[in-house]
C-alpha cells in the first residue's frame, strides 16, 4: 500500500474504533505498539516502521492531535476533510 487511509468501523450508527493506515508493504504486520496522545497507538512493524495509528477513542480524536504524531513520525498532515468519517457527530 503506497498511501495513507482511515478505516473507522461503526456499531449501531456510532463510531466505536478507527484505524489510519500508513504506507506498508504488503502483508506487514504489526509486532510492537506505543501508546502516544490519549486515545492513540502507533503500530510498528519489524524494523521499527510505523505501519498505523489505532484511534481507540474516535469521539475526541482532533486533527491537532493525529497532525502531532504523524509530524513525528515523518508522514504529512491530514485535513479536515481527510477525517470526515470519524469527525462526524
């Protein structure tokens, strides 16, 4: 996978998790997490790459937030618009 997309899975309407998938090879799994800002976990494949940020609390993720750990991470800032779906009231 050469870009960046978000999966968010929803439950009854409401959105209970989210997943932004980083740029990976194909079949990279993850084998060591880091918990970062409230309600995020970055997950490392072997070698060290980021492979993804779990969003385990969808309703207070910010742009702000996410923006701050992919800035760390080397990766581009999202928009707005880029987060839509979790966003959503």
């Amino acid at each position: 996978m050469k870009a960046s997309y978000l999966e968010v899975t929803f439950r009854r309407g409401r959105r209970v998790a989210a997943y932004y998938y980083l740029p990976r090879r194909p079949r990279q799994k993850s084998v060591r997490t880091r918990r970062v800002e409230p309600g995020m976990v970055i997950d490392f494949a072997c070698g060290g790459r980021p492979i993804g940020i779990e969003l385990t609390a969808p309703s207070k993720l910010s742009v702000a937030a996410l923006n701050r750990v992919l800035r760390e991470l080397g990766f581009p800032p999202v928009s707005r618009d880029d987060l839509a779906p979790v966003l959503a009231a």
